[in-house]
C-alpha cells in the first residue's frame, strides 16, 4: 500500500509541475507546446505516426 502511495505523490506532483509551466499559457500555446512534445518523442523513439490537423478552432 505504500508503493502505491509513493507512485501516486509522485504523479500529484508532477502534474503540479506541469500546471505551474502552464498555467499562464494562452490554449493556443498549450497546443503548440503539446504539438512540439509530440514531435520529440516521435523523433526520440522513432515513431512514424500520421497526425491529423484539425481546422476548426478548438473549443476549451
């Protein structure tokens, strides 16, 4: 039960830390942080995904 406990501190503050980097961001930051995110780990890992772009605007 504590190595449960341990994981999920560990998940609470790491999401704490994404939400400090982001919480000034404007959504069309957040997306183009995400988008460069994504294209890292694709790079990184070697990863030939397809990416679908979407037009519309994205409702938040």
């Amino acid at each position: 039960m504590a190595k449960i406990s341990k994981v999920l501190d560990e998940i609470h503050r790491i999401r704490e830390e994404i939400y400090e980097e982001e919480k000034g961001l404007t959504t069309e930051e957040v997306l183009k942080k995400i988008h460069s995110e994504s294209e890292r780990i694709m790079k990184k890992y070697n990863l030939k995904l397809r990416r679908v772009e979407n037009k519309e605007t994205v409702r938040v």
